[in-house]
C-alpha cells in the first residue's frame, strides 16, 4: 500500500506577474503528479474489500478489511465455526471483586462468573475445598440417623452365663462364666441338652444329655416263690416274685418273665440261677438267656451220678447291649419232665443296667 507524495506545488504560482513563464502549468508536472495519486489510488483498500460477515467468523481470508463490526461477529462465534461466543461474554464481565470461577450458565446460554455457595472457598493456589466446619452432617441428603449412634449410649450386655459386655466404645470380651450359672440338681436326661462342637460338620450343635451319659441307671432282682414245671421244650422260665426293682431304662414283667429295653439304647448285666428237681441219672438240663427270641448264651447240666435222681442247679450270666424295645428272658429245658425249685435260694433273677 503506497501513500501520495506530492511533486510539485503550484500555489507559488499564483503569485508570478502574468506574463511569467513560470506562471504556466505544465504537462511535465502535472504527469508526475498524476502517476503518484494514480500509484497511492491503486494501491489503496476499496471498500469492496471489507471482509464479509462469513468471512469474518471463517477467518481465512487474509486480504480484506475488518471493520468493528466484523471483529465483533468473528469473536461472537467460538472457534471461527460456531459455537459459544465466550469472547464477547468475557468483555462484558464486570471485575467482581472477589475470588470467582468463570463457567458457562446454559440456562442463560452465555459464560459468567460462579459464585463459590457458602460451604466452599477458593484457598491458596486457586484450590476450591470445602469448609467443613460449615458442614451440617445430619441435613446431608441420605443421612440415615440409625447408621450413626453414639458408641456409648450402645451396650453389649453378658447373657446367662457370660461375663464382660459394656459400650462398644472400646473393644469387649465376653467370657463363658461357669461359675456364675446355678447348679441344676435335677436333669432330665431326654429333655435337657448340652452344647457341643460337632467337628465333623464344623459346628455348635446340642445334644441330650442321655445321648452322653445315659438316662439313670437301676437294678433289680426276682425269684420262684412256687415250682414250675420243666420239659424237654425250651420255655421261659418266669420269676413271679420280687426282691427288688428299680430299673431305670427298662421294665421287668413277673407274669411273663420279660425284661423289656425302654424308647433308648442301653446294657445290661443278666445274670440266673434254677434247680432241676430230682433230675434223673443220665438227665441233661440247659438253661438259657435269649434276646428277641434269639439265644445269647446257654449253659448245661448233667445228673451222672449213681444213686439215683437228685437236684441240679445251674447259673448263667450275660452282659448285653440292648437297642430300644429290646426284649431279654430266661429260658429252660429238660431231658424229662421235672419241676424247677421254688425258693429265692434256688430260683433268682438279677438285672443290673450298665449304661
């Protein structure tokens, strides 16, 4: 772009008497001065060459004029493409005396200063934080006031036999406490339960106290306050008479001379005496104890001697592991028909319950 320059001022010769030579205005200076205003008038900006309002925003073109208005469109797009148009809103910011955070405000579509809410602060290094102290907890939204109790106003006390406890505001122990349990006397071996650690099953189960240790045990003894007659068919031999009976875990019948196991498992001592009266030479006799009608154990006796018929007595014991309802009698037999003897001297019964 060259400016005009002028060559030669013609006002001096206005001055000049008429008939001057000098007075003329000649070609020769009017030429060169043409050349400099044609030079500086094309080198010159027309007004055509304003950039356009597209122009102006696309901000390519590098040979045409911006005017205030066109600087105004440019900076009113982000970007040159469309968009925000952050730069016109910054100018229009006013200083807001204090520390802010410029965002953008969508509602109102132009970018402004944030005002930092009463809980914040902008620290030094232009750190936001928050003021905690100006912090109300139980007013935050989702405060459940059951999640947050004071730990000494929440107390840990020791059952039936424990000891310890206190406020969970420090850490507790509760100690099994046998000394402060109260002596039970009387225990019902069916009903009542003890705690135990099953290892197979890894763990705390109860069990009945009979299942450990067995309900209470008894005993008992009976006899034949008549005879009863002997064949050579194996019978029950029936104690009618009581000496004493204080079974426990089963029942002993003197009608039909059977001892009956009760609803558990248990075991018994059996132990039996009977007289084979006037028992022929050559005679043999057994005497028997049966379970369910099974024999467990037998025993024998033989009259061998040489003057004739005499008693023989024979006797019997069995330890027996009893289920349930199990059954036990005393069963006999002889060779020929004989009676068995009637006393308490020789004919008893004696039952001991083991466990």
């Amino acid at each position: 772009m060259t400016d005009y320059s002028q060559n030669t001022f013609f006002t001096a010769k206005d001055s000049l008497p008429a008939d001057d030579v000098n007075k003329l205005i000649l070609g020769a200076e009017i030429d060169p001065e043409l050349s400099e205003i044609s030079t500086a008038i094309a080198s010159k900006y027309d007004s055509e060459d304003i950039a356009t309002e597209a122009q102006a925003i696309a901000g390519t073109n590098n040979t045409t004029l911006m005017t205030p208005l066109r600087v105004s469109q440019a900076l009113g797009v982000s970007g040159g493409g469309g968009g925000a148009g952050v730069l016109p809103d910054l100018i229009a910011l006013a200083d807001p005396g204090d520390d802010r955070i410029l965002f953008w405000d969508e509602s109102l579509d132009t970018a402004t200063w944030l005002d930092i809410g009463t809980h914040l602060e902008i620290t030094a290094g232009a750190v936001l934080n928050v003021v905690e102290s100006g912090i109300d907890h139980d007013a935050l939204t989702n405060f459940v006031a059951d999640e947050h109790i004071a730990h000494s106003g929440v107390t840990i006390t020791a059952g039936v036999g424990l000891s310890g406890g206190g406020t969970i505001a420090a850490t507790r122990t509760l100690n099994v406490d046998i000394n402060g349990l109260t002596e039970e006397l009387t225990i019902d071996p069916v009903a009542d339960d003890v705690m135990f650690y099953d290892n197979s099953a890894s763990v705390i189960r109860k069990v009945p106290v009979d299942a450990l240790l067995g309900d209470k045990l008894g005993d008992g003894s009976w006899y034949r306050n008549a005879v009863q007659s002997i064949t050579s068919s194996v019978a029950i031999l029936v104690y009618n008479a009581e000496t004493h009976d204080t079974l426990e875990r089963g029942t002993f019948s003197t009608s039909t001379g059977v001892y009956t196991a009760g609803d558990e498992a248990c075991r018994i001592l059996i132990s039996a005496q009977v007289t084979i009266q006037a028992q022929a030479a050559g005679e043999d006799a057994e005497i028997g104890i049966y379970k369910n009608g099974t024999i467990q154990s037998r025993m024998l006796v033989t009259n061998r001697g040489k003057f004739g018929a005499s008693g023989s007595t024979v006797n019997i014991t069995k330890a027996l592991s009893l289920a349930a309802n199990d059954t036990v009698d005393v069963r006999v037999a002889n060779d020929g028909t004989k009676n068995s003897g009637g006393t308490l001297q020789s004919d008893n019964l004696s039952i001991v319950e083991l466990a």
